[in-house]
C-alpha cells in the first residue's frame, strides 16, 4: 500500500507526464525579415535588399532592427580592410541625417558597416509612435552593394549570422502603456518591443534561397539597312555574371550549303573591352533581372552577293567565353526584289508599288506596246531601301492597249554594280 508521500510523488509524475505528452507551444511569428535579389553586378560588386514582412495583427508600427550577415562562402574574409558597403537610398523608411553624435528623433538612420568577421546594418527609429513607419504588409529597408577592395571576386550571396536570436533583433513601437503577448513586464506608451520576446514570440530570418541567375538572349537579328550597312539588335531578358559581348562576322557564298555554326567567324566587329567601335554598346549588365535591349548600328561590309553570318558571344565573371546566338543576313547584288500596279486593268489612274533592297539611284519610265516613251515618271532620282508608291495617271491621248512601266536601279554607294530592272506590264481600258 502507497504511503501519502508516494502517492503525492506518483500524482505529480502522472501530471508531468501529461504536461510533456502536450503538443509545444509554439511562438506567435510576428514578422519575416527576408534576404532578396541577390546579383553579383560585377565580380567585385555585391547587390542585395532587405525587407520585413509583418505577419501579425499584434502590431503595424516598425521601429528599429540590427541586421548581421555573412557570405554564403564562409572562407571569404570578412574585414574592413577588404571590403566596404554602401546604401543605394532604395527605402521605404523616411531616412534622415546624423548630426554629430545626435541620433534623429523623427526620422529613421540606416548605418551598414563591416567588421571583422560579420557584415552588419543598423537601422534606429524615431522616438515617436506617430511618426514612425507604419506597415501594412511590407516595408524594404534598403538596397545594399558590397564591394571588395583589392578587386576580388566577391560570393554571390550572403547569409544571416547565425544565432539569429543572438545577432538579430527587430522590434515594433505601441501606441500606449500596457503588457504584450503575456510578457508580465510592464511596457510605456512609444517603447520598443523586441519581437524575439521567446518562447511567446519570434522573428522568421529569412535567406535567399532561390535558383542561380541565368544569362538569356533572345531576337539576336541581323538586319540590312542599305548601302552595304547591316545593323545589329539582341534582347536579354535576364544577365548572369556578364562582363560584355564580343560581336563577330564572317562570310560565305549563296550558292553553296552551310553550316551556321561552322562559318569562319573571322572578323570582329566590337568588343566590350577593347577601345573602338562600339565599344560602349557591348558593354553587359553584370547579373541583372531583367535584360535589356541593345543595338549597334552600322556594321559596313564588304562584298555584295554574298551571305553575312553573325556570332553574338560573351564573358563570364570568370573570363570563360561563352556562345550566345547567330544570324545571318544576304546582302543583295539587284536591287529592285518586286514591282505591282492596281488595279490592273485599269481606266484612267493606278498605283504602282516598287520595293527596292538597298539605297539606288533609280528611274521609272511609262512605254507603250510598241516601245514608244509615254511618261517619264521619275529620272534618277535617290531613294533608300524600302518600299514605295505613286499614282500613275495615263493621259488623256493614251489609247486602250497594253503598257510597261520600266524602273532601272543601281545601288547608290557602287555605281559599277549593274544595273538592276523591273517591269510591271499593265493593261488601260478606255
């Protein structure tokens, strides 16, 4: 038989085991402050955001936080004689200015700094509820660069510093006196409350864990614009760790089969990093989301009669050349490619249509059926490539029959080439 003092012990054992046998309480996540858009600009320039995010109804006033990461290459030193990182003013705080050793009482100061072994951030609030940063869902604190001082390839992320309960805090303001979330500590109106109060609260630190960046090229087109002038336009709808594109052309025959890819690339149009033309317009975007449009205008040719092809290449952060997109591009020995009237028959007027392919110097001439000139329309007159039109009115004396309207064209910049014609045959009904 039990003794009372058995039985008391058996009693709280029975209620220790149904305490312990109870699913854990687990704090009220009030907010998730998130590591964002990582891109590595440059090999020696690091871009990164920060932002918090409230998840909690149990306030919607941000006060201050103290923020401390590492790079996601834990053997890449972290010290203020390597490195240095600045604020690229992309916040949605009201940031004011330190004045001596002052802090501001209305305004928010944002301080990045390095030490050794930690990168960090300190954001200060102000001292008032009324002016402090109310949240709806989100508030980014701010864009950050690191840079590396003796021009070393920088890791393409950072991470929180781990404890996040030792080295990060993050706290919101009340708007009056009272106790929070059960904490029996008495709080002021305008205090800032810790929001890692454990085990009744906690902060979510979030790492940037997304997929890698990826360099995407897309409409790489060679486009002719005349006068042995061919211009050059690409997209990217995302950039990885580009330096800058390299431009580069060769040459084949029309009349034999090839192999875009087997084409002697054999002349460079422009480099990135190489004083000259276009030097400027190659020159990539590092790793940015999105791309960018670019355009060079013009690459000059040689020959006509032949067929252009195009190499669009780039190096990577670690100087790796890498094959982007090709196009290639006929560059015309006639000139006029089409040439239409309508209506055809017609009564009295029509319009004719010509499309001539590179810049000429061209005439168009009206003949009846015998040969005999009836209209001089035009008399080497210039025009540039494209498509054009006019009305042709017959006169008045031209009798019912068949007509030809003649065009002879020769490329403006090689009066040698030989001339190219077109004929359009029409038939006037009176």
């Amino acid at each position: 038989m039990l003794s009372a003092a058995q039985k008391i012990l058996l009693t709280i054992t029975n209620f220790l085991l149904i305490i312990s046998a109870l699913p854990a309480q687990n704090p009220d996540t009030l907010a998730k402050v998130e590591l964002y858009e990582h891109a590595l600009l440059q090999p020696d320039v690091l871009e990164f955001k920060v932002r918090v995010i409230r998840t909690s109804d149990l306030w919607d006033t941000w006060a201050n936080g103290t923020f401390q990461f590492v790079f996601s290459d834990p053997t890449y030193p972290i010290s203020p004689a390597n490195l240095e990182i600045i604020r690229m003013y992309e916040t949605d705080l009201d940031v004011g200015v330190m004045i001596g050793t002052d802090l501001p009482t209305d305004s928010y100061l944002i301080n990045p700094h390095i030490v050794d072994g930690r990168i960090g951030v300190a954001v200060v609030g102000p001292e008032d509820y009324s002016i402090a940063m109310p949240v709806d869902t989100s508030i980014r604190i701010e864009t950050f660069r690191i840079r590396s001082l003796d021009g070393s390839k920088l890791p393409e992320k950072v991470r929180w510093l781990r404890p996040v309960d030792y080295y990060q805090a993050c706290a919101y303001k009340i708007r009056e006196d009272s106790t929070v979330h059960g904490v029996s500590t008495w709080f002021s109106a305008n205090d800032n409350i810790e929001m890692d109060l454990l085990p009744h609260t906690a902060v979510e630190y979030i790492d940037d864990d997304s997929d890698g960046p990826e360099m995407v090229v897309v409409n790489f087109i060679a486009f002719y614009g005349g006068a042995k002038q061919v211009q050059l336009s690409w997209k990217t709808l995302s950039e990885a760790y580009n330096k800058g594109f390299i431009l580069e052309r060769g040459m084949t025959s029309p009349f034999v089969q090839f192999d875009i890819e087997e084409i002697d690339y054999n002349v460079t149009v422009g480099r990135f990093d190489q004083p000259g033309t276009f030097q400027q317009e190659l020159v990539g975007l590092g790793t940015r989301k999105p791309g960018r449009e670019y355009k060079v205008q013009y690459d000059t040719v040689t020959y006509r009669d032949m067929i252009y092809g195009y190499r669009l290449s780039h190096y990577d952060f670690d100087d790796n050349l890498v094959i982007d997109a090709y196009d290639t591009l006929f560059i015309p020995h006639a000139v006029i490619s089409a040439a239409g009237a309508s209506p055809n028959p017609f009564s009295d007027d029509t319009e004719i249509t010509y499309t001539v392919d590179d810049d000429c110097i061209i005439s168009a001439t009206v003949y009846d059926e015998l040969g005999k000139k009836v209209i001089e329309v035009f008399n080497q007159e210039t025009r540039y490539k494209g498509t054009y039109r006019f009305t042709l009115i017959m006169p008045e004396f031209a009798s019912q029959g068949l007509y030809e309207v003649i065009f002879i064209a020769t490329p403006i910049d090689d009066p040698t080439i030989e001339l190219s014609q077109a004929v359009v045959k029409m038939q006037l009904i009176r």
